[in-house]
C-alpha cells in the first residue's frame, strides 16, 4: 500500500468530522469513517433509491455536517450522484464498474450452463447469456447449436446495446434516466437500414419488452440475422442478465419464433429457480449434470 491512500475521510477524536477522500494519509480513525461511507451507500438499498443529506443524517444518526462530507467525496468520486433540480442523492454509474467482477467472482456461468446447454439441444440454435456493461453487452456464456448453418459467440464477446436482443431487455429493466445515460448521446449507432438510433424510436421497444418479458431483434445489429432475449434474476433482481436464441433470420417462422419464445421463458424461469435455491442455501447449490457442488460466492 502507497503511503498516500485513497479514504472516505478520517475521523477525528471526537468522531463527528472527516477529512476528504486522499486528504490526507491514512489514520487510525479512516476505518470508522469508510465504514460510515459504506454505511451511506448501502442505506439506498433499504430505504429508497433517492435521498438527501438530513434523511441520510437521520437514518444513520451522523451529524449532518458529517453527511455533508462523505457524500460530497462519494459524489466527486461517482458512487453518489446529486440531482440538479431536487439536490437529492442517488446511487452513481461508478458502482457499475464493480459489476462484471462481481459476476466473476459468482459464478453466474455456472448456474446457467447446464439449462443453456439443454435448450441449445432443444432448440439446435446458438444461446448465450450476457449482462449490461455501459452501452455494451458482454457475452458470459455461449452454446453453439447443432445445426450445419449456425452462429458463433465467444465469451467476453461484446455487442452494442442498444440494437442487440439481449441489450434491449437488459436496457427494459433499467430507469429511463439510466438506460439514456448508459447509452450516451444520439444518434446512437447504425449498423442496419433496421437500427433504432433515437431514444425517441427505442423507448416504445422497451416499454413493450418489459410488458411481455420477452426482447426481439429483427436485423438491427447485422441483416440476416435476428434474436429473441429473455431477461434473468440475478444479484441485481430481475433483468440484471439476459439470455437469448440467434440464428440465421431465414430460418425463423411464426411457428418457430413462437416456440422459441416459450423455450427462452421456460429456460428463464428454470435459470432463476437456481438462483433462488442457491442464494436460499447460502450460495451452494447442485449441478443436475453432474452432480457437483458449486458456490454462488
């Protein structure tokens, strides 16, 4: 550790006041009040997605002077974000960037596997499992269908958001305020003559993925090609991945889009069953496959 470090502050003696984050090298008393930090961000979670500083000083008992400071540090640092109009705090995209380790780290993948790799059987298309990194997917998993004219995906894979299936029902489950955010300013890309490139012509698509939880992409990322998406629960609730069915867009019928629809919902729904039980036991649960024992954490 450098002798200069990064804190939320540091207490003083009497343990009401705190110096600003890197102010000053690490002492004694900056445990306490990163834990106070800490104690402010995870308090959106259990009261309520917006709050200012005197409910924040009340909820905690901190002197607001106190909540003044560290949420002017979380603020500058993008863990908090104040609103303009209101002066109200929320929670920042910086605490995004700790999503795609935090997935590693609990083995998403895994969970998922055995049920992609038996609707990929049952459907003989490509299927694939991915969460939302800014405007962009990120493939975490990927079965390769039977067929001789099939799609291929790597995982780590990465798609725009925006005209991908999986993007859109990821992008469904999110704020207006923060899918416009993560998306950035128009007019987004145009891959195809098909391509949504507008929050005004994309809103209406989400607004219908998250009545019908199910996510169509009709070659907007790439002619010939489409895809259907059903979102997953995971450690952020619903919607917080996706799973989705690609192929060629010559082989999809009314019929086969219909029972592909009903296997990505079946699929979905078994996905979050697994999830359930897991975190229900305390993060291990068992592979049906073959039988071996993994954790969530």
């Amino acid at each position: 550790m450098q002798k200069q470090v990064s804190t939320i502050g540091r207490e003083s003696a009497a343990g009401d006041s705190g110096d600003a984050l890197g102010s000053r090298p690490e002492r004694n008393g900056s445990v306490g009040t990163l834990a106070r930090g800490l104690d402010i961000i995870a308090l959106f979670t259990s009261v309520g997605p917006e709050l200012s500083q005197t409910e924040i000083s009340d909820a905690l008992s901190l002197p607001l002077a106190t909540v003044h400071r560290l949420t002017g540090v979380l603020t500058e640092r993008g863990f908090l974000e104040r609103d303009p109009q209101t002066r109200r705090l929320r929670l920042g995209l910086e605490l995004t960037r700790l999503v795609p380790p935090l997935l590693a780290g609990m083995h998403l993948p895994d969970l998922a596997r055995h049920h992609l790799v038996e609707l990929a059987a049952r459907t003989h298309e490509t299927v694939n499992l991915a969460v939302l990194q800014g405007n962009e997917v990120v493939y975490l998993l990927s079965e390769v269908g039977d067929r001789l004219l099939t799609l291929q995906a790597t995982v780590g894979q990465r798609l725009p958001a925006h005209c991908s299936a999986l993007g859109k029902c990821l992008l469904a489950h999110l704020t207006e305020e923060t899918a416009r955010e993560l998306l950035g300013p128009e007019p987004y890309e145009t891959r195809t003559p098909h391509t949504l490139t507008s929050w005004k012509a994309l809103a209406p698509a989400l607004a219908e993925i998250l009545r019908t939880g199910i996510a169509y992409s009709a070659e907007e990322y790439e002619i010939g090609l489409v895809s259907i998406a059903a979102p997953v629960r995971w450690t952020g609730g619903p919607g917080a991945a996706a799973i989705n069915a690609s192929l060629p867009a010559s082989r999809l019928t009314d019929d086969s889009r219909e029972e592909l629809t009903a296997l990505l919902r079946e699929t979905a729904r078994a996905i979050d069953a697994r999830w359930e039980s897991a975190a229900a036991t305390g993060g291990a649960y068992r592979m049906p496959d073959e039988g071996r024992v993994a954790n969530v954490g």
